[in-house]
DNA sequence: TTGCTAAGCGGACCGACGGTCCGTAAGGTC
DNA sequence: GACCTTACGGACCGTCGGTCCGCTTAGCAA
C-alpha cells in the first residue's frame, strides 16, 4: 500500500496536455467557423483535434463544459486585465461600468459564434453558466458605485442582457449593422440607463 | 341541406381540426408543466394529444413550427387587446412603452417554460421568430414618439432583452424574485431608459 | 345507403447526435 | 525494464427529430 503522495495537486501527464490544448483549440476554430453551433458536433471538434470521442468527454464531461473550457481560455486574460484595470484609484465608477460594457460586447462581437453555442449548450439557461456569473458579479459591483443606479442587480441584468451573444449576431450578421455602429448604441444606451447627467467631477 | 360555411379557403376536415385543437392544448400543458423544454419530446406530445406523431410533423412543419403556433394561439388575443389599446388617441407614448413592456413581461411570467421552449427551438435565434418582429416593431414604433430616445431600433432591442424567457426564469424560478418585484424592477429600468428628462422640464 | 376519392392518419423506420464502456496504449517512477 | 497508474479511442447505446407509406375515414354525389 503506497503511502499517499501529498500532491495538492496531481499533475497533468503531458499527453493529456497536449490533447486537452489540441481539443480547445480545435473547438474553437470550428464554433469560429460555423454559424450555427448546432452544426458543430463533438465527433466533429474530436476528429478535428485528432482525438477520440471519449477523450472529449473524459476531460470536459459534456458539451457544455467543453464550451465552458474554451470560452474560460479565451475569458481569462481579459477577466487579468478588467481586474487590474479597475483596481485603479480615481476609476470613476460611471467610466467603469460603459468601458465594462464595451470590453464585454467586443469580447462577444469577436466570438460571437462561441458565445452562441454557449447560450444554447448551458442546457437550458446561460444564467447558470460560471463566466455569466463573473461578469454580472463584476457589472453589479461597478453599478453600486455609480449615484442614482436604484437596482444593480436587475439593472446588471438587463444590461448584460442587451449584448447577448444572439442579439450581437443577429444585428451584426443579418441586419448588418457594423461593429462600432453597435458599439456606439450600446454606449448611449447604458448612459441613458446610468441618468442623464453626465461623468459629475464631483465623487470619484 | 345546412347552408355550407363560405369555401373562400380550404376548409379544415373535422378530424383535423379535432386534432390541431388536441396538439395544441397538449403541447401547451406539457411545455407549461415542465422546467426544461428539452425533457419535451415531440413523442410525448404526439401521445398526449392521443394522435400519431406523423401528425405533428405534418401539421406544424417541425418542432420550431410547433411552438411557434401554440405561441401565435396563445398571443393573438394579447395582440388584438394592445391593437386596440393604443389606437386610442391621447395615450401618451411614454405610458405606452411602459404599459408594453409590462404587459410582455407578464405574458413571458405567466408562459415562461413555453416562451424558453421557443428562445431555444428557434434554431438557434429567438430573433426569427416571428412573435419577436412583432414586439419589437410595436415597441419600436411606441418609442419613436417617446422624445429624447436617439435609437428606437437599439433600444427596442435592448429593453425585450430585459425581459428574456430564461432570464425571466432565472430571476423568479432561482433566484426567488418575486413577479410583482421582477415588474417594479423592469419599470424603472424602462424608466431610466426613457431619460431622467420626461416631457416635462425637470430631472426626475 | 352506397360507392368513390382524396385528405388525413399513425407508427415503424431512419440517421444523427450526445454520452458510455472497456480493452488497450503509453507516460511516470523506481 | 518492470510495474502501475492514467489516459486513450472508437465501438456501442438510447433518444430524438423527422420521414415514409400503407391504411382509414371524412365528405360528397347519385
């Protein structure tokens, strides 16, 4: 009987690296590719990372965690840099949460394709996907800090709700509007939302 | 001889009317009973409405198309009373949005598992749906008349957003919020949105 | 009532997909 | 190199949306 190795953690034996990095990379480029996640099977994300079908599931236990893994690596240099970002004294909280709200729809507007298929493999609610958590827990905290915002919670909602990642297609891909066209009303909504009076030097 | 219906369209044989009526009322119980659409089969609702499941497919075209019309079945009545509504003149378009607003939310609380069904049935966008069209183009033409909004398109957008069937269920089925509390929120989000500014001088 | 016709019915059947299982391969360690 | 643990991979399974086609029956006319 093997006295127990204290490994805190157990180390990831390198072809298990090699294929998990392989998989991911592989889902991404064809959810990128395809525009409807439907279309995208996990035979599909398998033969293309050059792995069996049970390896997939070994790893991401089901679809839905594969797409959560992927976006979880696109998500978390950008969730480093929104942390650093806003732990910046005289960040007005105003400027916090429409820079927030641009960086998350860009982030979607580049993903798109990903962030759909996340939306309908959370089987069957987004809400209960982790990064959905993070950003709305990052949102509501902004909004708690910005005068006049009566409900963060609901009004994170809402707002996290106008750039759903359908919504973004939708406008983009089939109503053509451009990016920047999207970007600029988003902006203009979310100040409407935050009250019409503009960044106040008075608080910070 | 009983004087015969006018044939101006194709009359329905009573066997099919029968059944139409029977996999509609089915479809409507099974989806509102369940929490997730996805534990709804077409099977289940073929044998439940006591017909076979060629009948389903060739009625309602596919699934989407089932859904579809229970919805449509289930809106009309809905559509008819705001139709009315807002012919009256002296409605201002500020209440008006309000009352629209409240008025698809409530419609989405009372059937959320069925409008969920439709949000994930609609492979994969809510937004072709043709119910959607619908409350977007009223509400699109209501905030027109609402002065001080600058993207009636974007903001109609936004604000249906608010109220999506999951985030619906999320809000009240998870998190415990109240339907009567879920209402108040969204009217001050629809409040913040109109502007601090109403017609009248003043900030609110 | 009877006979005719076409609209409608229904369930066996199919292909695709998510997910499982288990015999086999190979990395890590001494 | 021996041994053991971890991981691999693809055959396999159950379910589901959707199709097909032989059978039933409503509706009509004489």
């Amino acid at each position: 009987m093997a006295p127990r190795a204290e490994r805190t953690e157990r180390t990831e034996r390198a072809d298990a690296q090699r294929n998990r990095e392989a998989v991911l990379a592989a889902a991404d480029a064809l959810f990128a590719a395809s525009s409807s996640p439907h279309s995208v099977s996990m035979d599909d994300i398998a033969a293309a990372a050059g792995v069996g079908k049970g390896t997939l599931f070994r790893r991401f236990g089901d679809r839905a965690g594969l797409i959560a893994a992927v976006i979880t690596s696109r998500l978390e240099p950008l969730q480093r840099a929104v942390r650093e970002v806003q732990e910046q004294t005289g960040y007005a909280p105003r400027q916090q949460v429409l820079d927030l709200l641009d960086t998350a729809l860009t982030f979607k507007i580049e993903n798109r394709n990903l962030m759909s298929a996340a939306e309908d493999a959370g089987i069957s609610s987004p809400y209960r996907a982790g990064h959905y958590g993070w950003w709305h827990e990052t949102l509501r905290a902004a909004l708690d800090r910005v005068p006049g915002v009566h409900d963060p919670d609901f009004t994170a909602h809402a707002l996290l709700a106008a750039i759903r990642a359908d919504l973004v297609t939708h406008l983009i891909d089939e109503r053509q509007m451009s990016p920047d066209g999207l970007r600029s009303a988003l902006a203009a909504h979310v100040a409407d939302v935050l009250g019409g009076s503009p960044p106040e030097p008075g608080r910070s």
